[in-house]
C-alpha cells in the first residue's frame, strides 16, 4: 500500500481520535461521548463534556479496565454488524433516566460510571478538583456473556442480554425460558428499520417493556471459516425475502413476575420499528405492515395491553423510512406525521393531518424540539447540502440556525443544541447552551490529507445528482479513463458535500482517472418521486440512470475517455457494478463488484419487499433484477470480491454468480476473503483499493 492507504488504515479512515456517539444528560447540562486519544488510537474511552465548567474528563479507559483486548459475544457482534459500528475499545454506552450515569458492555463484561460534581465554589470530595467525577467504573456482575446493558432512571439498576435472556443487576434473569430471545432486536429490525434495541425500562424503574422474538420458523445462514477448519461453524436465523419473518411480542415484565403482553394486530402489521415508554402510565410504539405501506403509531396501556391507534402514515408504494423522528406525539398532544406533496415534489411534515411544510423544502430529520419549536435537518438548496432549521409546529414557520455550504446536523436537548457542521474544510462541531456560550467537544483526529471540492451537477431530464473528481493539478486537454464509483441503492446518498468520503475518490484520482459518482432515482434526498422511481423493480432505473449520466457528463467534459470506463461499488454498489458489464458493455469495460445482493429472492425482507413487494407475487420482478441469468452474457472484464463472513449479503451471493458464470465459460476472476464482514474493517478495504487499482490500470489500459 501506499502512504495514503496506509494513513487511511492507520487512522481508522480519518475516524480514530473523532468524537463521537454524542448524548446529552443532566437536563442539558452534560454532554456525554465516546473517543479515542489520538489518531493512531483505535480504542475509544468514555468522556463528558460539563458545559456547566467547559471542562471534559475521561470516565472510563477500555485499557485501564481490560489491558488485552478481549472477544466480543457473539451477539455483540452481530449487533455491530446490523448498526454498522466498527469502533474498538467501548463501542456503546447508554444513559441513565437523569443522565448522569452511563453503563457499557466491555468484551462481554458490564460496567458502570456516575458522573458527579460539587457545587460551585465548594471542596471536592476526598480531594478531588470541583467538577471532576468521584470514584471509578465499577463492574456489574452478569450471569454470562452481555451485551446492551441499559440503566434505570436512576443508575440503580441495569437490564442486560446475556444467552438470548434478559436480565437486571439487582435482580437477576426476567424472561421467561420459553424457547424465544428476549430484549433483542431481531434482524429485519436492527438491519432495515433503524431499531437496534429490545429491552427499555419504564420511568419509574419498576418494570421493562421487552421484545419476545421469535424465530423457530426462520431458515438458518451458515458460516464457516475455511482459513479455519478446526473452529466449529456459526449459524443464525435470517428472514429471506418471501419467506417467514420473526414473529415479535412486546410484554411489560413487572415487580413480581408479573407479565403483559401488548395488543395490536401483529399478523397485519408485524414490524415494529419503535417503542418507547412516554410515561409510566403510557408506551408509545410504532408498527408497519410487511410491504411497509401503512405506519401506525400506538399508544399502549402498560397495566392491560390494550393498544389505541394514534396515527397512520399511508403511501401506495411504501412509507419511506427516511424521515427519523416521525410519526410522534407533539408536547400538546398534537400528532406529527411525515407528508409528502401530492405531486411528489416535496417530503414535509403534517400535524394532525394538516401540512405544516410546502415545496422548496425536503424534510430529512426531526431531531427534536428548541424553545418551543422544532429541529429539523433538511434540504433547501442543492440535495448534496443540508441545513438546520427551526420550525414553528404551529404556523410552519421556518428559522435557519445553520443553513451555510455544506453539511449540517444537530442534537438538541432542554435548550442545549450541539451543531455539527461539514464542508471542504473539514467537520466542526460546536456546543450551544440556553445561556449563549459556546464549546467545542475536542477533535484529536488526522486532518484530512485533500482538500477535495468536486465539481457537482444535475443532469439528463431527471436531475441527476452526479459528482466528478479530478486529478489534483489535471491539465486540461488530457483524456482520461473514467471510474464510476457509485452505491446507487436506496437508502444511502453518495454526492454530498461531507468532507471524508471524497478522500479515497481523490486518491482514486490522482491515480489517473476521472471519478465519477451518480445518485441516480431511488436513492434519497431529492424528492419522494425521485427516490420511489424505483418501485417494483431496481434494475432498469438505476442502469439507465447511470448511463444517462455517465454520457451528458462525457458531454460536457471532452476530458472525460468513455472508450476507457470502469465501475466498482460495494453491497448495492456491488451490484451496480456487475450489472453494468454484463448488461451494458458497451458502456462499461471493467468492473470491481464487491458484496453484490445478486439475486434479491435471497436477501432479506425488509429491504427487498419494502421495494420489489413479495416474490410470491411479483416473480417477473425477482427474475428481472438477479443478475445470474445475464451470466452468459459477460465479455468484459470483472472482479468479485466477498468477505466470508459477510453475514449481510452472505458470500453465497458472490459464489452463485461465479458459479453461473463458470457454468457458461466465461472468465472472471473471485476474491474470496476469510473472515471478512460486510465492513471491511482494519485496513481490509485499503488493501482492497490497492488490488483494485492494479485491476483497472490492466484492463483499462
């Protein structure tokens, strides 16, 4: 590898040292996050930001409590995989009801730290400095291996998972063993509906509302490590598309064993993708149909079950679940609902039914609510850019907080807001209190090595969002060979002007290419119409999109050699990009396809039924979008890559299609990498970048 790549690796992609996992406690007060010491340091330590004093302090350090790193319990593992976290050290933290404690799972061990203070002006306690934290973590005991401990409101007790149980110190196991998991999200929540929790005390801390999952009637995915022979093999449940999903109570577990099991039509609406107590006398749940057309919030009585409907969200294709922090119930009662425009122009917000936004604007998050208005992060300008605004519930009035170039999010919490903000300069974060003061959470990451500004345009009669990188210090005049690196899958934006992600594009660059990037229809961010383009079929919108693109940018950029094109992608992107050679090679001449879903009949049924519906019912569709029957179809060059322990888009997917394609005598060439997830952490995919570009130089050459 080269310098670059090395850095990249080294420093986590340009991560360790960044702080992250931010959650505000004590009314405001503290700001609590996770971070490492430095960029070469990928073990990340608990911290609080006191905006009382300005002052951080580290907690917990992962080395002081555990020297040598340890191994994660399965289920942690998996959880990582579904939330897509990669951090080492302490991973997660979650916060006491008065956010003054925190607890966290350490290599399958339970820790707890409380965060205290003097007052202002007096001694600290036993010498220490005002302000500091009194004592140490302090390990919990758990009956085995834990994973998502979570605190009562007052730190006294912690609910954890340990064997697919649940458990609280004090106390000890509160589920029943009746053959199902307990406190856990299942897989289509954690993966595809942004639910990764299963377990939430009530605010007395009296009682849990918990999932009960089960997946007896769930086929089972197997791995084993080839690298490996002498370790047993892994297996666990996954819901394939057509196929049955977990089945998913929530019961309120009591003091006394006493139990109650939640009411609703879970045969209709068999996804829940939210749940929460909204007070010690009401839970407040969201649940989805299978085709995620109709979303219901819920209103629950904890001491009978019995569920009341609040709100329903329809659309005839499906609800998109870009829009977080909706549907919910507004301080005074009023219900907030995503709503799109009629013509599909516009995603906004409604209450009680009413629109409360118009066009111009793309509603992308409610992140709560500031002297009684609401946050909200949307899109007023280019979809590349986002804002943060402040919204009047009641007249849609909009305030902009932060609405400068580039990329803005915040978190907001009894009047205390921490802003983020991203542009070619870099990301800077910046903490505002009631009373107007400002801080800084420490930023001890590598700077970025580019300062990358590339060059964004709309094309084709959709509005294509696309980007083009060139070689630092290009020169006019001088054609080069194209590399279109794409995801072009729902659910994820790639042309957006967030700082990191354009640094492996400029070294792909500045190895002699012109990188070209597509946000073609389906992908989010534009408008509703955009993004539900794809319905009922993945295949023929994103192709022609790409190509579409791929041609007004040739036009508009002589620079741009489309005799010499290449693509690589990852998951979706993987997809994209054996799709483009085997059905379009004439356009494109040499593909990477790494972690590619290519045949949806065996992904999962979240994502794939949310989009293509069941196949049982559209096998055309199915049929049209797997990629194993173009298999006799390919002349141009292509590499596949897939990580064997991809638990994702499980390695089988690669291997059907290389199977095809050897079945019908057409070369290509497979890496298969042992012990590899869907991630490719620890330099895994810089090592990757370096084969790749050995692969292109030779076959675009």
């Amino acid at each position: 590898m080269d310098d670059f790549l090395r850095l990249s690796a080294s420093t986590g992609r340009f991560t360790y040292g960044a702080p992250r996992a931010f959650s505000f406690g004590d009314d405001g007060r503290l700001l609590w996050f996770l971070r490492s010491t430095g960029p070469g340091d990928a073990f990340d330590g608990l911290w609080v930001l006191d905006t009382a004093t300005g002052t951080e302090t580290r907690l917990a350090d992962p080395r002081e409590l555990s020297p040598e790193p340890g191994t994660l319990p399965a289920g942690e593992r998996r959880l990582r995989e579904r939330i897509r976290l990669v951090a080492a050290g302490i991973g997660s933290y979650a916060l006491s009801g008065d956010g003054r404690s925190a607890v966290f799972p350490l290599y399958g061990r339970l820790y707890r730290v409380r965060y205290e203070d003097t007052p202002a002006g007096a001694a600290g306690a036993a010498g220490q400095p005002v302000g500091k934290p009194v004592g140490r973590p302090e390990e919990i005991p758990a009956a085995g291996p834990a994973l998502d401990p979570r605190l009562d409101a007052d730190g006294s007790r912690t609910a954890y998972v340990t064997g697919d149980a649940l458990y609280t110190h004090p106390g000890g196991r509160v589920s029943p063993a009746d053959g199902a998991r307990w406190g856990v999200a299942e897989f289509a929540a954690a993966e595809e509906l942004d639910r990764g929790r299963g377990h939430w005390w009530s605010p007395d801390g009296q009682s849990l509302l918990a999932a009960r999952v089960d997946e007896s009637a769930l086929q089972r995915r197997h791995f084993a490590d080839p690298a490996h022979p002498e370790l047993p093999p892994e297996d666990f449940a996954y819901p394939e598309a057509g196929g049955p999903n977990a089945g998913v109570q929530l019961w309120v577990l009591g003091p006394g064993g006493a139990r109650v099991r939640l009411d609703w039509d879970a045969e209709a609406y068999p996804y829940v993708s939210d749940a929460d107590w909204e007070s010690a006398s009401e839970i407040l749940l969201t649940v989805q149909d299978r085709l995620q057309q109709n979303v219901l919030l819920l209103c629950a009585d904890p001491a009978t079950g019995r569920t009341r409907e609040l709100s329903r969200t329809t659309h005839p294709h499906w609800v998109d679940p870009m829009l977080p922090g909706t549907p919910a119930r507004l301080a005074d009662g009023r219900m907030l609902t995503a709503a799109d425009t009629p013509d599909g122009a516009a995603r906004g917000l409604a209450v009680d039914g009413k629109p409360l936004t118009g066009d111009g604007i793309q509603v992308r998050r409610v992140a709560g609510t500031h002297r009684d208005r609401l946050v909200i992060e949307a899109g007023l300008r280019d979809p590349a850019e986002q804002q943060v605004l402040l919204l009047d519930p009641t007249t849609g009035e909009l305030t902009p907080l932060a609405d400068g170039p580039g990329v803005h999010s915040v978190q907001a919490s009894a009047g205390t807001l921490l802003l983020t903000s991203a542009d070619a300069d870099g990301i800077r974060r910046t903490v505002r209190t009631a009373d107007g003061r400002e801080f800084a959470p420490g930023d001890l990451s590598a700077p970025l090595p580019y300062r990358v500004v590339p060059l964004l345009e709309r094309v084709t009669e959709h509005a294509v969002p696309t980007s083009v990188v060139f070689p630092r210090g290009h020169v006019p005049g001088r054609r080069l060979p194209v590399l279109m690196d794409s995801y072009g899958g729902p659910g994820f934006q790639d042309v957006c002007a967030e700082p990191r992600r354009w640094q492996h594009r400029q070294w792909w660059a500045d190895r002699g290419f012109a990188v070209v990037t597509v946000d073609n229809r389906g992908t989010p961010y534009v408008s509703p119409a955009f993004t539900h383009a794809v319905y009922r079929g993945f295949s023929e919108v994103t192709l022609d999109d790409q190509v579409a693109a791929l041609h007004a940018l040739g036009e508009r950029h002589p620079d741009l050699d489309l005799g010499r094109v290449g693509v690589r992608g990852w998951s979706y992107g993987g997809y994209l990009s054996a799709m483009a050679v085997l059905r379009r090679p004439d356009v494109f001449h040499a593909a990477a396809a790494g972690a590619a879903p290519t045949d949806f009949r065996h992904y999962d049924t979240a994502y794939t039924e949310r989009y293509l519906g069941l196949p049982q019912e559209n096998p055309e569709v199915y049929e049209q979008d797997s990629l194993i029957p173009d298999a006799p179809n390919l002349v141009r060059p292509l590499l596949l890559i897939t990580g064997l322990a991809d638990d994702n888009v499980h390695p089988s997917h690669t291997l059907r299609l290389s199977q095809a394609l050897t079945d019908a005598g057409r070369p290509h060439q497979l890496l298969a990498l042992p012990g590899v997830t869907h991630m490719t952490p620890n330099g895994t995919k810089e090592k990757l970048m370096a084969l790749e570009l050995e692969f292109f130089r030779r076959e675009l050459a």
